[in-house]
C-alpha cells in the first residue's frame, strides 16, 4: 500500500521527521497521510491514513457547536441588554418628560411612583416635592386658606364653566396681618 501511495503524489514525502501530505485513493477518494519517524528504529515511518472528510469531520461538528453557542450567546444578549435598557429608559424618559412638564408651570403633573427601583424613589421624592410646591404656591401658610393665586384658577375655572351665570367677589385684607 505504501507503494500505492507514493506513486500517487509528485514528490518524495517522508524527507522530515514527521509530517503530512494528502492524495489520491484507490476509489478517487481524497486521501490524508499523517507520519512520523519510530525512535530507536532505522528510521521507520509510522504513517496514518484516513478519508479527509472523516478526518476533520469531528472538528467541523464542534466548530459548528461552537459557532452556533456563539450566535445564540450573542441574541441572548443582545436580548438581556435591549430589555435591561428599556426598564431603565422608559421611566427616564417619562420621569425627564414629568419634569419639564413642571418646569413650565403645569404642577398637576404626577410621577408614576411604580417603577421598583431608585428612579420610582425619585418619582417619589418629586411628587412630594410639587406637592409642597403648590402649597406654598396657592395655600398661604400662615392662615392655610386659598391665596390670590389660588382665586385666579378658581375664578378662571368657574366662569369657563358657567358662562352664563354672575359672580360676585369679596376681598378682605387686613393691614398688617403679620402682627396679629
């Protein structure tokens, strides 16, 4: 067989110590030759050969395995991190949105408190916060009744309305209020 297999390739193979080289087989199969030098022998070869399909057949099945471990690791990650980062922007997004609805005066805005994490303990602090706000804003804290502010919204409100109907207004100040 030996014979065979050099007759089938264009040069004399077994020049090192060990190596390979592929041909040709008796069915036109391609042929891997794997060889190396037995020590302690007049310089016999010890050769190997096999299909180079089968060869390499449980490499290309792990390479496989490996790839398709890497793709699935890749979308699972992927996955993790667009759901990671929706459960963290989306209350951003409406807890930014919230603020600057307040900053330009609308102080009926709410926060939605029930995000489980430090930013529905924000929503929280912000929505006692406004809440303070528009105390201090329509309620005078010193007599905690409605304030002139307060009157202003009431009286725009009412005659929205009631278009139709009249109102009366009385205004009481005391001077000096602030020594009583």
């Amino acid at each position: 067989y030996y014979t065979a297999i050099i007759k089938e390739i264009d040069t004399q193979p077994f020049t090192s110590g060990s190596g390979s080289f592929n041909y040709i087989g008796y069915n036109d199969e391609k042929m891997l030759a794997v060889y190396s030098t037995i020590h302690n022998t007049n310089a016999w070869k010890l050769v190997i050969s096999v299909q180079e399909s089968q060869a390499f057949d449980q490499l290309i099945s792990v390479m496989n395995f490996i790839d398709w471990a890497i793709i699935i690791s890749l979308l699972s990650l992927i996955s993790f991190a667009f759901i990671y980062a929706n459960t963290l922007t989306k209350p951003i997004v409406k807890l930014t949105e919230v603020f600057g609805r307040a900053e330009k005066g609308d102080l009926s805005v709410v926060a939605d408190t029930s995000v489980k994490n430090e930013l529905g303990v924000a929503a929280q602090g912000f929505n006692r916060m406004l809440n303070e706000i528009k105390n201090l804003t329509f309620v005078d804290p010193v007599t905690q009744v409605p304030n002139y502010r307060s009157y202003l919204l009431d009286a725009h409100r009412l005659t929205r309305e009631h278009s139709s109907k009249q109102f009366y207004v009385v205004v009481l100040s005391i001077d000096d209020f602030k020594k009583i």
